[in-house]
C-alpha cells in the first residue's frame, strides 16, 4: 500500500480545470486531424465546450474557497478515488494524445476514445458533486448534462459515419 493522499476541495477544483485543459487539447487535436467536415465541427465545437466549462470551474474555485467543505464525506476514500481517476488520466496528455490519435487513423475510434472521456469526466463530476454545497450541486449538475448531450452528439455522428 502506498501513502495515502488527501486533497482538499480546492485541489478538486484544480484536477477539474486541469482534465477540462486536456480535453481541450486533445478535441482540438482530433479537430486538426479529422477528415470529415462533420468531425471537424465536432471536435471543435467539444473543445470550446472545454473551454467553457474551465470558466465554470474557475467560480466554483472561488465558491469553493469561500466555503471550506464541511462534509460528512469520507476524505480518504475520495482522495483514493480522485487519485485513481488522475491516474488512469481522464484525458491523456497530448503526447498521448499524437499517440493515440495516430493508432486511430479511423474516425469512429477517435469518436470511441472521445466518448470514453466524456464519460470519465461525468464520473469524476459526480464524485466533485457530492462535497459541494447546495448552489454548487446545480452547476456541477449542469456540467453532467452537457457531458452526456457530449455523448449523445458523439454516438449520433459515429451513427452517421457507419451509416
């Protein structure tokens, strides 16, 4: 077993913006190196999404900070949770990125890979959703349902693709 580590809300919030930073680099990489037309609309339209959801973390960051978490919640088993979300990378890094992108010449396992993040992201939502106060929930409640309407515009578009 290794040292346990524990986060604060704070550093929640930062692996927060920091997965979104990824993804924005990632969408934005598939969106140079996609075919179709439609996947390059795709895959630029869900880095702005990125983009924007970095801007709603950046206020839960001061929110956050304004109200220290008291929760029941188990911190150390959150903190194990978050670290193993880290460490299976939600988003791989950009090296990982060129990596994988050139293992997928075909667009529908970009498209895989891409929901397979989206995916990832509401997971980790939902751990940050429960130790944030009330007002918090609905905008981390907000950030799950565009990460599934995400999903819903990637499994139609690889529908599409197969025809």
């Amino acid at each position: 077993m290794g040292m346990k580590i524990s986060y604060s809300g704070h550093e929640v919030i930062e692996m927060g913006i920091q997965i979104e930073q990824k993804g924005v680099d990632f969408y934005s990489l598939l969106s140079k190196r996609a075919k179709q037309p439609q996947l390059v609309d795709l895959f630029s339209w869900l880095a702005e999404q990125e983009k924007q959801h970095i801007i709603v973390f950046e206020e839960l960051r001061k929110s956050f900070e304004k109200s220290l978490i008291n929760s029941p919640y188990n911190w150390d088993e959150v903190s194990g949770y978050f670290q193993a979300l880290i460490d299976t990378k939600v988003f791989p890094d950009t090296d990982d990125g060129y990596m994988l992108s050139d293992e997928l010449n075909d667009e529908i396992g970009a498209i895989q890979i891409a929901i397979s993040f989206e995916k990832d992201n509401i997971l980790f939502f939902q751990e940050i959703r429960e130790l944030a106060d009330n007002g918090n929930r609905d905008i981390i409640n907000n950030l799950i349902i565009q990460e599934k309407s995400h999903i819903m515009k990637l499994l139609e578009i690889k529908r599409n693709i197969i025809g």
